[in-house]
C-alpha cells in the first residue's frame, strides 16, 4: 500500500490525515496517510528518510514550504512561479514539487463560495509565503486588478515584480499600495497574513469591504474568527480557509494519484465534524 505524509512543525493539529483518509476511501484507492513532525533544522533528512521507507509522497506545511523547493529536483509551473512547494512526489530518484495552494483557494472561492472572480477588484493582504503561493492561481482566474498590500512595501513590490509577466498575458492589472493608504472598496479580500494566527488587529480598513463582498482568511476554526467578525461587522461576507485546505489536498491527491476526489462532498463532512 502506498504511504504519504504530511511533514511540518508542528504538525500534530493537521487535518490532512483524515482529509487524504477520505478522499481514498472515496476513489478507492489502495494509499497510507500520516504525520510526520520533521525537525526545524532537519526538513531535507526528513525528506530523504521517506523515500527510505518508501514513502510515495508528501504534503509540506509551516515551516518548511520554502525548502521544499529547495529539495525538489523538478518543479510545476506554478511552484517555479510561487518560490515554494506543498506538494512532493517522489517517482524514482527525482523528486517533483508543486504548489496546490493558489488553486484551492480559486477552487473554494469559486465552486464552493459561488463568488465569481472573473473581472472582479480583488485585495490581497500580505506578501508572504502564503500570498506568494495563491498569487499566481488568482491571476490565472483574471479578475479586472489585484492590489497587493504589506506592512513591508518592498515584500509587496517583490511579489508583484515576479508575478508582472502572468498578470500581463491575463490582462490583469496587478498593484502595490501602501497598507495604511488602501482605502477603496473590494469585491474580494484575502487575508494570507499571520494577523489571525497571534490574534492581531485586522491589517486593513474596513473601507476595503465593498457591501456583500467576499472577506476570504486563509486560516480556519478559531484562528480566523476574529477576522470573520470583523468582515461580519462591516457587512461582507466572512469566509475561513477550511475550504482551501481540502480543495488543495484535493489538487494534491490529483498529483499523485491521477485521480480527482469528491472535495465538496468531503469539505461538507469536515464542517460538519469540526462542529
């Protein structure tokens, strides 16, 4: 039977397990899934002692998706575009890595939520990893102009200096505006900082929330709770990340397995679990 981890720090909360669990109960596919806690200075042994054992693949979480890259041997479009990788599988001696993040978060935005992002004004919070990760997807569903903001300008600047060619050929307009200076409204914001994490003020002004707009955190559970009733207060739409963590494992099954699984179906049991 096929075996795949989850590998991060920590990693003991991770939902992947009972995720991947499902989704091959589902399709019917013969396949393992664990945790494995790699240590901070030990990701790329952690790696190799999976093939090792004869491990097919795995997802990568905090802190490790930067270095993820780094171990891959070959990388998909979107991972060579996103610096980072969530997604190893290992065929043979290479090693291929992919990034499933940006086109869970589309995925959930736009089958799961109904919120339609083509020609839509978009805001992006964030220039970090987990912006860089979903950058690229959001681009590709061409939304009329995404305006990237950071508390570090130059992050931001960075980000949307490696992304300019996409946005181009999508005919997106893509932006840096100082966070303390956005103030017009969105039909989207995402919030891909660790503000909800450390329980942080919301970034951003409120004026940012068109009236019914989609306020997207990427984090879930309680962790994006204070985020969510912000956006509730201020008359948008609040939507938690739990949606894009099934819709990128689903992608990630997909990389793996050839095989597509029922993510809706399976992200509606997860709610319902999680209470």
């Amino acid at each position: 039977m096929d075996s795949y981890y989850v590998l991060g720090n920590p990693v003991e909360h991770s939902k992947s397990p009972w995720i991947h669990a499902r989704f091959a109960e589902l399709t019917g596919q013969a396949m393992r899934y664990g945790k494995r806690l790699a240590p901070l200075d030990g990701f790329a042994a952690t790696v190799r002692e999976l093939r090792a054992e004869g491990a097919r693949g795995c997802n990568v979480t905090v802190p490790f998706k930067f270095e993820a890259h780094g171990v891959a041997t070959e990388l998909s479009p979107r991972a060579r575009l996103a610096g980072a990788c969530n997604t190893l599988r290992f065929d043979g001696d290479a090693i291929h890595g992919d990034n499933t993040d940006g086109v869970g978060l589309v995925d959930d935005i736009v089958r799961n939520a109904g919120v339609e992002l083509a020609g839509a004004q978009v805001l992006l919070v964030g220039a970090g990893g987990a912006a860089a990760g979903v950058l690229g997807p959001l681009l590709e569903a061409r939304p009329a102009r995404i305006v990237v903001v950071n508390r570090t300008v130059g992050k931001a600047n960075e980000l949307v200096a490696h992304h300019r060619a996409l946005a181009q050929a999508q005919g997106v307009t893509l932006e840096v505006e100082p966070i303390e200076a956005v103030r017009e409204p969105f039909d989207v914001v995402v919030n891909a900082t660790a503000a909800s994490l450390s329980g942080a003020a919301v970034p951003v002004a409120p004026s940012v929330l068109r009236a019914g707009a989609l306020a997207y955190d990427m984090m879930y559970g309680p962790a994006a709770a204070g985020f969510a009733a912000w956006a509730s207060e201020h008359g948008a739409v609040a939507r938690d990340g739990l949606g894009m963590l099934v819709e990128q494992a689903a992608e990630s099954f997909f990389v793996w397995r050839g095989v597509r699984p029922p993510a809706a179906q399976v992200l509606g049991e997860l709610r319902a679990t999680l209470g």
